[in-house]
C-alpha cells in the first residue's frame, strides 16, 4: 500500500509534535521533529560559547557546520517507547526543551545557512515516504509535494498556559509571563523571517485546537489522512 508523507506546521507550543506522533502511531509511519532540530543547533551555540548574549558568531557556526562538528541524530529509546535527539552522540532530550535554548532558538533557526544544512537532512530522511514531520516550513519548503499538509494553531494564552503547565511538571522554574512573551517573540521571528518563514501553504488544512482535546485532533487528522489513502489506492 501506498505511504503517505504527512507535513504539520504551525505555531510554537500548539502540540504539533504531540498530533505528529499520534499519527505516526496510527499508521505505523516515522515520525521526525525538526523543531529538535534547530534545537540541538541552538544547544551548540550555546554550550561552545557562540552566543555572546546579543549576536550570533555565524562565521564560527558555518564553520563548524561545514567541518562536521554538529552531528545530530534520532535515536529510539526502548524505555521511554519514544525517539531522542542526540548532539554528538550525548543524548540532549531534555536540554533542548530548556528555556535558554527555547529563548534563542528562533534567531538561531533564522540563519539561511543553518535551514539550508537542516532542509537538506529532513529530505534525505522523509525520502522513501510512510513519515510523518513536524515544523514550520515543512508543507512550504521541505516537502511542497507532500501528500497532506495540516497548519495548526491555538490561541497564544492557552499555548503558554499549557507549556507552563508542561514546564512545571518537569520540574522547571518558569513563570507564566515569561512563557507568554517567548511563545509571542517565536510567532513574530518565525512568521516575519525572509528565509522559509511559518506560512500556511496554499493546500494545508487549518486546524485550531483552541477547544479541542488531543483526541479530537488527532481524530479529524486522522479521517484527513484516511481520505488521502483512499485517494491514492
Ligand atoms: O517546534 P519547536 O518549538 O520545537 O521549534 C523550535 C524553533 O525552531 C521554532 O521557534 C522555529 C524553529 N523551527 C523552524 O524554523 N523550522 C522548522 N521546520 C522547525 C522549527
């Protein structure tokens, strides 16, 4: 049978990777979250001092990309039934989840040359289809032939909220506002930045799950991609 290549975009913390999955899980596809992706980016910069708490040392960064010094990978945890992403072979799940890395991961992910390295990985995994990814140009740029193509949002207050929530279960210090403000800062960088910027594409279905609960999500995700099955058969 066919395998469908399924692109979700949308806004930061509006549970793109928790509806990804859960189609990925649904149809026994691979699922990939780019958005850890310019994470792990992030999280170099960070840990080799590339960031002096106002620019970017892009020259060292490119450098290092073109040298071979930024390796990241997935890698499935058995345990945790779940994939993690791994930065030179340290597994930094949870560091890349962090505020500081959340903080400076748009101005990171704005960076032509770090989209260009990234894009370039995401094609070559999704090549043989049967996936599902998650970002925010996915539908726009990684994969604009993809067979289904979902944008989705949520109000920015009830997206904070629910991070906040997330956040402070894992046992991480952070207030709410701060959460509002990195949440409002993400949109305006990522939807106003030149290269790819977070756009709907022309043939992507709108879903707001503002009021909706994971399972209707997943549910109306579901039926969307059923129906582009039984187109394809
Ligand atoms: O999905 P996320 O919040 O983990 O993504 C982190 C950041 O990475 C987000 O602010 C924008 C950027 N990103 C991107 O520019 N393109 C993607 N395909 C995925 C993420």
């Amino acid at each position: 049978m066919k395998k469908l290549t399924i692109a979700v975009d949308g806004h930061s913390s509006c549970g793109k990777s928790t509806l990804a999955k859960d189609i990925a899980k649904h149809f026994n596809y691979k699922y990939i979250d780019t958005g850890a992706m310019y994470r792990a980016i992030t999280l170099y910069v960070l840990e080799n001092n590339l960031y002096d708490g106002k620019k970017i040392n892009e020259n060292a960064l490119r450098y290092d990309l073109n040298a071979g010094k930024i390796n990241i990978d997935f890698r499935y945890n058995p345990k945790l039934k779940k994939s993690e992403t791994y930065l030179n072979g340290k597994n930094v799940e949870k560091k890349i989840r962090g505020i500081e890395v959340s903080d400076l991961v748009s101005p990171v992910a704005v960076i032509p040359f770090v989209r260009e390295y990234l894009v370039a990985q995401q094609r070559d995994m999704g090549k043989e289809g049967g996936l599902v990814m998650d970002g925010r140009d996915i539908g726009t740029n990684v994969f604009p032939n993809a067979d289904l193509k979902i944008f989705l949002t949520a109000d920015a207050e009830v997206r904070a909220k629910r991070r906040y929530d997330e956040l402070k279960a894992k046992g991480e210090n952070v207030s709410l506002n701060e959460i509002i403000k990195n949440i409002k800062e993400r949109d305006y960088i990522d939807s106003n930045r030149k290269t790819n910027p977070l756009i709907q594409a022309e043939d992507a279905v709108l879903i707001d799950n503002t009021n909706l609960t994971m399972q209707e999500q997943a549910n109306i995700a579901i039926k969307l991609a059923e129906e582009k099955l039984n187109e394809k058969k």
